[in-house]
C-alpha cells in the first residue's frame, strides 16, 4: 500500500480551471457534433423495407444485379473452424477467444480537503487486489513499486478467427467484413482442447486454464478456485454453422457485396448486413439497434454538453473556494443550472436536426415559417391602415 499527499494552492486552482475552460469549449462544441451527426445517420431498416428487392436463397438470380436485396436462407460453411492454440476445430463460422489473467491491479481512494483560503490538500491511498483482466497493468506504472506487485507480461490475447468462406443459400458473402448475429458461449469439452501444444491448458469450470508455471508431473499446481499471478482463463462465443438467417446487400455477379444507401440531406450508410430470422424478423432487429445507438448518442452528446459547460463555469468555482463552503455551493448550483441549459440546448439540437436532415420535415418547416411571417406582415399593413384611416 502507498500514501500519495498532493496539495494545490488558490492560484493554481484557477489556473487549472482556466485551462479547464479550453477543454470545456471543445465538449460543447463536440457535443454538437455528435448530436447533428447522430440525426443525420440512415436509419437502414426504412431503407431495406423500401427498397430491398426479395430473392431466393436456391437460386443465382441474375435479374437484379447491383441492386439492394434480401435473401433468406442457411448462412452455412464447408469448413471447420478452431483456435490453432487451444480448441479443435468446430462447426462455427466465427469464433471469438476472450483472454483473462490473473494479475494485480491498482485501486485507490482519495480524500480532498478544502483549506480556507482557496487551498486544497488531497490524500490518495493505493492499495493492490488480484482479479481477472483482459488487460494487466505493467507493474512498473504502480505507486507501490513493491516487488510482490509484479504482473508478469500476458502470453495469449484475445482473438477472432473466421472461416475462410461462406454462404447464404447460393450467394457467397464475405464474413469478415459482413455485419453479423451476436454469438454465444461454446460449452467446452475435453475433447475440445489442442492437447500437445505445450502450453498445459486444462479444462477447469467452464475455461480453459492456463498456469503460468505448469507442473505436469509434479508438485502443486494452480487451478482457476485458486489462481497464481500469472496464471491465464479463455473462454469463446462462436456464431455457429447453418444458421437461418437474412442477409441484405447489393447483388453483384452472383455475389452479395456491400451496398451503399445514399439519402437527400444524410450521411451515406453501407448495408451488409445479416440477422436471424425471416425478413421481418431482421427488420425489427436492425431497427432496433439503430433507435439504440441513436439514444446511446444522444445521452453522449448531452453528457459532453454538461460537462463541457460545467468546466465553463469552472473559475467560478475555483475563485469562491477561497471560502470552502461558498465554492462547494457555487459548484452544486452551477451542476443544476448548467444540467438544465445542457438538457434545453441538447433538447433543441436534436429537434433542428431531426428537422434539417429530412426533405419532407424541412419544407414543411420553411413553409410553416413562411406563413407565420406573412400573416405578421398582413397584420403589422393592417394596423397601418387603420391608423392611417383614423388619422384622416
């Protein structure tokens, strides 16, 4: 365990918060962007349900060539795929190997004190835990540089693999690049292990295990109930073989390549897509996805906005916390106040762009606006009348 004591004096606090206030106008600006660019994305589903022209999965269809289309049929392989490393090969079109070490991480607590004056002392303690990760902390990035707080560097990485090629019905797609089905998790086996390879894996709950010091022979080993440092778990999801699917994409020489959605106002968006089930199943579940991401960035653009403003106000803050209690209430109002102005403005912002990034919304807008002008313009030349009128 190690005691880190930093302390800041009232003339570096607004220092800091004045560099504060550049990050602050690159969030909000960002947060613009995010939240215009995120409006303007193609929504593929609309596209596909409009536009994808149904063929079936039995036969080449040589009629719409270089059009947008939808099959439905068995996304299916000849090969059989594995991990060279660890797994035997299997009867999966995509498998992905999640990597685990045994390793010590860093944690800390911190504790700020305000001082009156505008200083501020703050003490940070560190302390050190073994858990499962994907990625060990190199040791000597640690405040406690005790040599027990080792990690030793991590033998296997997470990987995927595919299959080399594959179909859905008699069109060939390219999976690699192909916008897939989530997998799931591989039961694994005994059978299922590379035995030989030198790297004493076992099966052990449901993992592959990999000691760091394997003891084939002799002595005590490590197990995943009670791992060493060092010591390594894998597991797999694997999107399986011969699956009913729909796979949406551009019909090109007996092939289905990536198709390229164009709309007024909009970003292009590529379609190359497969999801279980019939076709309006895979509808349903592109558009699901994409209201997800568009919710998802939403609260990111309002998230940086807030922020972004709340590092605005930042020197405020800093220069009441010469009276600790005055800056600890500046800082909570200033977090309310500017939570609400993030809310409005994101609010606003989406309500635009939804506007501006579609035809129909845009001119009915523009002509809304048109006849509210006109109207105050008739009524501003009919109170002219009138009061010209009653003047003579």
């Amino acid at each position: 365990m190690a005691t880190e004591t930093t302390t800041r004096s009232w003339g570096q606090k607004i220092g800091d918060s004045i560099k504060g206030v550049l990050i602050g106008i690159i969030l909000f600006i960002a947060s613009f962007v995010v939240l215009w660019m995120n409006e303007g994305s193609i929504d593929i589903s609309e596209v596909i349900a409009n536009s994808a022209v149904d063929i079936s999965a039995e036969t080449v269809d040589t009629v719409n060539e270089r059009a947008l289309v939808s099959v439905t049929g068995t996304l299916s392989s000849t090969e059989k795929l594995g991990d060279p490393t660890f797994l035997n090969p299997g009867d999966y079109l995509k498998l992905s190997r999640s990597v685990e070490m045994w390793a010590w991480v860093e944690k800390s607590e911190s504790k700020t004190e305000k001082k009156v004056g505008g200083g501020e002392e703050t003490v940070t303690r560190y302390y050190y835990v073994t858990e499962w990760t994907s990625m060990p902390a190199n040791s000597s990035s640690f405040h406690d540089k005790n040599p027990e707080y080792t990690n030793p560097p991590m033998k296997y990485q997470s990987e995927t693999f595919y299959v080399n090629e594959a179909k859905v019905g008699v069109y060939p797609v390219d999976i690699r690049t192909m916008s897939l089905p989530g997998g799931s998790n591989v039961t694994l086996e005994s059978s299922s292990l590379v035995y030989g390879s030198g790297t004493g894996a076992k099966l052990d709950g449901g993992y592959i295990f990999i000691p760091a010091t394997p003891t084939y022979y002799y002595g005590p080993s490590s197990s995943l109930g009670s791992p060493k440092v060092g010591d390594t778990r894998v597991k797999y999801t694997a999107l399986p073989n011969n699956i009913n699917v729909t796979a949406f994409g551009m019909l090109e020489s007996g092939k289905l390549v990536s198709y390229t959605a164009t709309k007024k106002l909009k970003r292009d968006a590529k379609i190359y897509h497969a999801r279980m089930g019939t076709k309006e199943e895979a509808i349903a579940t592109l558009s699901g996805e994409h209201k997800m991401k568009g919710w998802i960035l939403r609260i990111v653009g309002f998230m940086l906005m807030w922020f972004g403003l709340g590092l605005l106000f930042g020197p405020i803050t800093a220069v009441l916390d010469v009276l600790p209690f005055l800056g600890n209430i500046s800082k909570t109002l200033i977090s309310i106040v500017t939570f609400f102005m993030a809310l409005v403005l994101t609010i606003t912002t989406v309500i635009v762009a939804m506007i501006a990034h579609s035809v129909v919304a845009l001119i009915v807008t523009v002509v809304i606006v048109l006849v509210i002008l006109t109207l105050i313009v008739m009524l501003i030349l009919k109170r002219k009348d009138k009061k010209a009128a009653a003047a003579a």
